[in-house]
C-alpha cells in the first residue's frame, strides 16, 4: 500500500467528518474556518499528488477555490448573489476540465427534464434578482454535470467525476428546496455531505487522471 497516497486522502476524509459534526451541531454560527476546512484539504490534496502540472487539475484547482469563495459567501444570507456566482465560476472551471469529447448528449435526457422541474418548483419562490441568476446558475450545474457524465466511464477519473457531478448537483437541488419552498428534514447533514463527497470525487478525479498519464508517460 502507497502510503503517500492513502494517508492525505484519510485526513481529507477526516477532516470532512470532522466539519460536517460542526454543522450539524452548530448550523446557524458556523465560521468560515469549519465550512472551508474541508475543501482547503481538497486543495492540498491535490497540489500534494499532481504539483498543478497538468490543465486539467490547473482548472480543477482553480473550481476548488472558487468553490472556497463560495462557501465564505453562503454562510451570510445578504452574500447568497455573490455565492452563487463564485460557485457557477467553479463550474465554469469544471466544465472546461471535463472538455466537450466525447459530446454524449444522452445523460441530457435526464438533466434537462431535473432541472425544468426544479426551475419550475424555485421560480415562485425567489424575488426578482433572484429570478434572473438561479436559472444562469442552475444551467451552468447542469452543463458541468454533463460534461462529467461524459467522460470515459473505463478509468477512475471518469468515474470519479461523474459520481462527484451528480452529487454536486444533489447537494445544490436540495438547498434551493430547502432555502426556497419548504424546510428539508436533516437538510444540513445532507446538503453538506452530498457537498464534500462531490469536492472529494472531483478532486480525486484529477489525481487519477495525474495517475494515469504518469504510467503512459513511463
């Protein structure tokens, strides 16, 4: 066993333990220091493994802190805006990693229907600026969930990315639902796990890949 490996992959996880037992006991005054912890450790991680030599954790790097000015922002109700900016400019990054090829527009028969529906539930919900960003928003999480489901599912990074796609966008469904139409039984536990699991996937997928194009390359 590759110590090397193993042993920052466990204090991410630990870490994302950790911080999610803050949140769950203290929801409404969590610091930016415990909802950040986790994807600070993401970002080590993954400069640890890759060294940022490759384009694709370059953007992966740059989404994780993106997603860091994301989490900052969330944590105050009056900076939702700027969240949700920060958060579509990580996906931005995402979409441009996971590339356009192969285009495998199928998982879009799924996407496209979800997010209508989600659209259609928030819309009545949200006050006018609100009307004009969530849908840019939800379009650009659909779009990077796309694109991760599109990748070669026959590696680890593919797999990675699409399962930390999905969860992203699981995560992102269920905080407007709660925020927006009605209270979600343990919606913090949720959000936040489906949350830290979908950064984790994302980052591991650009190890992997770092991975995989050593072995070519040797």
């Amino acid at each position: 066993m590759n110590l090397s490996k193993v042993l920052p992959a466990v204090c991410v996880l630990t870490g994302d333990m950790v911080s999610i037992s803050y949140v769950l006991q203290s929801a409404q005054h969590q610091s930016i220091l415990k909802k950040c912890f986790p994807v600070v450790l993401c970002c080590l991680y993954l400069l640890f493994r890759t060294r940022g030599k490759d384009r694709y954790s370059q953007l992966i790097l740059l989404g994780l802190i993106f997603s860091l000015g994301g989490d900052a922002c969330l944590i105050y109700p009056n900076l939702f805006i700027p969240g949700m900016a920060l958060f579509a400019a990580a996906h931005v990054c995402y979409i441009l990693a996971f590339g356009w090829h192969p285009l495998n527009c199928t998982s879009l028969l799924f996407i496209l229907p979800l997010e209508g529906i989600i659209c259609a539930i928030l819309l009545p919900n949200l006050d006018d600026k609100q009307k004009i960003f969530v849908p840019i928003y939800m379009m650009l999480l659909g779009t990077m969930v796309w694109r991760a489901l599109s990748r070669k599912y026959d590696s680890a990074s593919g797999r990675y990315s699409a399962i930390g796609g999905v969860s992203f966008m699981v995560s992102d469904c269920v905080i407007g639902l709660d925020m927006f139409v009605q209270h979600v039984s343990w919606s913090s536990l949720f959000i936040m796990t489906s949350y830290y699991i979908a950064q984790i996937l994302i980052t591991l997928s650009a190890t992997e890949l770092q991975a995989i194009n050593t072995k070519k390359s040797s």
